[in-house]
C-alpha cells in the first residue's frame, strides 16, 4: 500500500502517495477529474522497479480546492513542491491526459527536474469526439449519488467493460461520503476552470518541440483523443521522442498497466 504525505504551497494542501522502490524516483500525473491512486494498477505492475510519487492535482481528490489558481503554472509549481518535500531532485515523469500536458509543460519549463518523460495519450490537438466526451462528463455529472450501488452502476454505464478492480478504486477514491450519500471529490468549479483555461495548440506544439529529455508517447489504438497521425508529429517534433501504441482506450493506464509499467521502467534506466 502507498503512504499518504502532504505539502503546503500558497495556503493549498497538496495530498500525495508514494510507493516505495528501488529505481528511479517517477512522477506520475492523473488526468482531469481523477485522482494520485488512479494509478494504483500502474503501481502494482512497477512492483518495485521505480519509486513512484502520486500527486491528488488541486481541485481533485484530498488535495485543496481553491477559489483560483488553475493555470498551468500553477500545476507544475505544485509539481516542484512535491518533488522537493519527497526530496526528489529529478525525476522520470508520467503524466496521462492533462497529466501528460502538464508533464510537457513542466519538462519544457524545468528540463533540470525532468530526467525522462512518458506522455501517455495527451494530445496536443485532442480528437473533438474525446474532448466532447470529457466535457459532457465532467460538467453534466450527476452532483451524488444515494450509495456505493447507485454510484458504481453510473460507473459502469458511462465507462463501460473494465475489470471489478476499477470500479472499485473509483469507488474508493473519486467519491467521497458526504451526509449518507457519495460526492465527487474532484471539484465542479475547479474543473471547468481548467478546462476553459487550456493552452492554445500552437503553444503546446512550441513546449513540446523544447523538450530535450528522452520521451515516450504512449497511444491507445482505440483513444478518443489521440490520433495516429498527431501521435507521429508529436515523436517527430520531440528532440529524442519515440511512439509505442498499445490496444487500448484512452484510459491506458487501466487497459495495460503491465505493458505501460514495462516501457517506463526501460525508459527510466
């Protein structure tokens, strides 16, 4: 199991997991409405090889939810502090969806922290069907839910066929109990923040061809969100970038944990 730790930056708490292990120390960051346990499948499938670190990002899971402060600046200046209160000068970096747009804001930004990079299905011209989808998800959610049961069979029928241990983390760890029944975690108003808040594409395009770190960009052959041929751009405008797509969704951490797992630990030797 991981251990819980806390760092404090401007007023905010941040909440983060860490998983012992014996390589390299790895930052791993969630997507938007998730959580630093989403990655408890990844975590079981490094077994060890890597220490991994897992940030809770503001406005989601047990970290702080304020009023402000969800430009992108701000998420890697919450990446730094967490980082630093683990006593991590550098680390290997793995961010799925805006995890992996903050990592490549925060490897062109601060290439000294960064050692190596994994974008896992982060898009910097995301498909319009995955970006509908994230939008009608996060925003027109329902707000609780009476119980486990209620909760998890929404679970189910918007993010249908993964396995029981899935909707179990979700469970776990997106929900909170809240007079009886189940809130999310993440919060309604920090989300839309971030997401009316989005670097433009050409920005994107411009971090990303700064980056001199080896890099990984990971691709589901079944995303929503990232194409093939935008996958093969993003490779080809990296410094020393190279492409690996796994038969998944856009949610490749929970589709292949095992494979993703193997391909960070041999990017991180």
């Amino acid at each position: 199991m991981p251990t819980r730790g806390t760092v404090t930056r401007e007023s905010t708490e941040l909440v983060y997991w860490t998983w012992p292990g014996a390589g390299p120390p790895t930052l791993l960051l969630h997507g938007i409405g998730n959580y630093g346990r989403y990655w408890d499948l990844f975590a079981d499938s490094i077994a060890g090889r890597l220490r991994l670190i897992a940030p809770d990002a503001r406005g989601h899971g047990e970290s702080g939810r304020p009023a402000q402060g969800y430009a992108l600046a701000d998420f890697a200046a919450d990446a730094l502090a967490v980082l630093d209160a683990t006593g991590t000068e550098d680390a290997v970096v793995v961010g799925h969806s805006m995890g992996g747009l903050h990592s490549i804001n925060l490897a062109a930004r601060y290439p000294e922290r960064v050692r190596a990079l994994t974008i896992v299905d982060a898009s910097p011209d995301p498909l319009p069907a995955g970006a509908e989808r994230a939008q009608r998800l996060l925003t027109g959610r329902p707000a609780r839910f009476a119980d486990r049961a209620e909760a998890r069979a929404y679970l189910e029928r918007t993010s249908p066929s993964y396995p029981p241990a899935v909707y179990e983390n979700r469970l776990a760890f997106a929900f909170r109990i809240d007079d009886g029944g189940l809130v999310w975690r993440s919060d309604p108003a920090a989300l839309e923040r971030i997401m009316s808040g989005r670097m433009p594409a050409e920005d994107r395009w411009a971090a990303l061809a700064s980056i001199t770190c080896p890099t990984l960009v990971v691709r589901g052959t079944r995303s929503n969100v990232l194409s093939e041929d935008t996958a093969r751009r993003m490779v080809q405008t990296l410094a020393d970038g190279r492409l690996m797509e796994l038969d998944a969704g856009h949610n490749v951490p929970l589709d292949r944990p095992r494979e993703l797992a193997d391909a960070v630990v041999v990017l991180a030797a």
